[in-house]
C-alpha cells in the first residue's frame, strides 16, 4: 500500500484515472470523502469522462487518512478507490 504524504500547510490535488477499469463507458456522477473528516476540507471536486480530483487541505499532523472516490458511469455501473494520505511535516 502507498501512502501520500501531505504537509498540514498544504492544499493539494488527488486525482483517480478510471479509463483502465470504464472500458467503452465514461464518469456521470463523482463523489469524494475523507476519513477522519475532522477539519479536513475537500473542494474544487473536477471529473472528466474517465478521471476525478479534489483538493485536500487541513490535515492534522501524524494522523493516517482514507480518501475514498466514488463514480457512477453513464451505464449505472458503480466503482469506489481509495488513496492513503498521512499529515506530515515536510
């Protein structure tokens, strides 16, 4: 498993490349949630017809994060992946 570091200073950008896993199908609806999701803030959630990011800033330091993406394709198909993310002083 890799985990990303992040600094509590940063806002960073996670993006998730769905086009091996779509196949003929393209992203119709996107949602992203981090846990523990104390202070933590996701914003400027972006897709494209096979990828999707979002900005994460406010970790704490020391801390291990899940950030969970989750897609629904214009066909109804349903896929969900995760990034591990710990605060960390850089």
């Amino acid at each position: 498993m890799r985990v990303a570091l992040q600094d509590p200073g940063e806002k960073l950008p996670y993006t998730l490349d769905w086009s091996d896993w779509l196949t003929d199908d393209t992203i119709d609806t996107a949602d992203w949630a981090i846990s523990p999701s104390s202070g933590v803030n996701l914003t400027l959630e972006t897709q494209t017809d096979t990828t999707t990011t979002v900005y994460v800033d406010g970790l704490s330091h020391g801390v291990i994060y899940t950030l969970t993406g989750t897609i629904e394709t214009d066909g109804g198909v349903v896929g969900e992946r995760s990034i591990t993310i710990r605060g960390a002083q850089r």
